[in-house]
C-alpha cells in the first residue's frame, strides 16, 4: 500500500481543513469523486498536471486507512 503520510495533509488554512495533496489545493475528497465518476487515474492526471499518480494513490490510501480506523460506517449512506 502507498505510503501516504509524505503527500496527504491537513492545514485548518487550506479549503477549510479538508485533506489535500501536499503543495496544492487538491482535495481527497476531488480526487475520490472523480475515480467515482469513472475517471481512470491517466484522466485525473491530465486534468490535474501538478498530481503525479502516486499522489492520487496516496490518496486512496490515506481514505482507506481512515475507513479501517473508524468505529462505524454510514450505514444510510450505504442504502441498507
């Protein structure tokens, strides 16, 4: 699993703390979004020249290590 710890970051200064890819204002969650939509990471890096695909694979890891450290799931957001 990609290290992300050296590419994600947290700064309350920067879209009002959310996560982003470090040195931009690239957010986790637009990053997410677009792989949700069906963008591949080659149509994400096209869009985004300043990302390299380890940032956006950072990214992936640092969502799912936040989901493995959470104590519940949004189980309405799921539909169940």
């Amino acid at each position: 699993m990609t290290e992300w710890r050296n590419r994600i970051t947290v700064d309350p200064e920067v879209l009002v703390g959310k996560p982003i890819v470090r040195g931009t204002r690239i957010s986790v969650e637009l990053l997410l979004d677009r792989l949700g939509d069906g963008w591949s990471i080659e149509q994400i890096l096209d869009a985004y020249p300043r990302l390299s695909r380890d940032d956006v694979l950072a990214a992936i890891s640092f969502v799912s290590e936040v989901f493995r450290e959470e104590r519940f799931i949004a189980v309405a957001k799921a539909g169940v």
